[in-house]
C-alpha cells in the first residue's frame, strides 16, 4: 500500500493536502481499492459549508455507496467536475485527477500522519 508522505488522512479514508487556506480532499488509494470500480460520484456545490466531519457527498461504486467526509470544515471553493463524465479517474489515480473538492478551512480537525493511518488500515486489515 502506497501512502503519500505529503497528506494527511482520517480513519475514514479520506486524504487532505492543505495549501494555505485551502484543503484538496479525496479518498485514498486503499478506500478505492475497497470500493472497487466506481461508477458514480455525488458532489457539492460551490459555496456549500460543512463542519468537520460533515458528510459532503457520496461515492458509488459496484460495490457499494459510501458517504464522503470532511476532515475540515469550510465552504466549498471547487469541486472536481471531471468526475461527473469520468469517475473511474478516482480509481486511476485517487490522489491527482481523482481529487473531489477544495475547501476554504475554517475550522481545523484531527488529521492522521501517514504513519497512523497505515496503522489505521494495518487494524482493519
């Protein structure tokens, strides 16, 4: 399992790459993997607020449907629209094209380092 050294993450698989006031949030690689092929992908709107820990969306795969997170709160900046005509790009690379929305922080959360969230996957393995 490859777990990027630049992100943090939550223990519902959700990975945040923070750049000034602004989070990039998606799904990670072993959540993916879960899933399976996904199929279709639920988006806010811009403008949209959430508090941390808030659901945001959904992902839809053959599988199953999962409820996203969000590891911060804050207004949706931009969504990932791509996804709505390709959201297998999740699947192909769920930590570049396959991110999901950008949100303006307001408000901080407990985020995992790499590290503890491997630990996380390691436990449920």
């Amino acid at each position: 399992m490859s777990v990027p050294e630049d992100l943090q993450y939550t223990k519902t698989h959700e990975w945040v790459r923070t750049e000034g006031d602004t989070a990039t949030i998606g799904i990670t690689d072993h959540a993916q993997d879960e899933l399976g092929d996904v199929v279709f992908v639920e988006l806010p709107d811009e403008g949209d607020t959430f508090d941390a820990g808030d659901s945001f969306g959904t992902v839809e795969s053959v599988k199953a449907v999962s409820d996203l997170y969000t590891p911060v709160g804050g207004e949706v900046v931009e969504v990932n629209s791509s996804l709505e005509d390709a959201p297998e790009k999740i699947n192909d690379d769920p930590y570049g094209e396959g991110w999901i929305v950008k949100l303006r922080i307001s408000d901080e959360a407990d985020l995992l380092s790499p590290e503890e969230y491997e630990k996380v996957v390691e436990e449920e393995s």
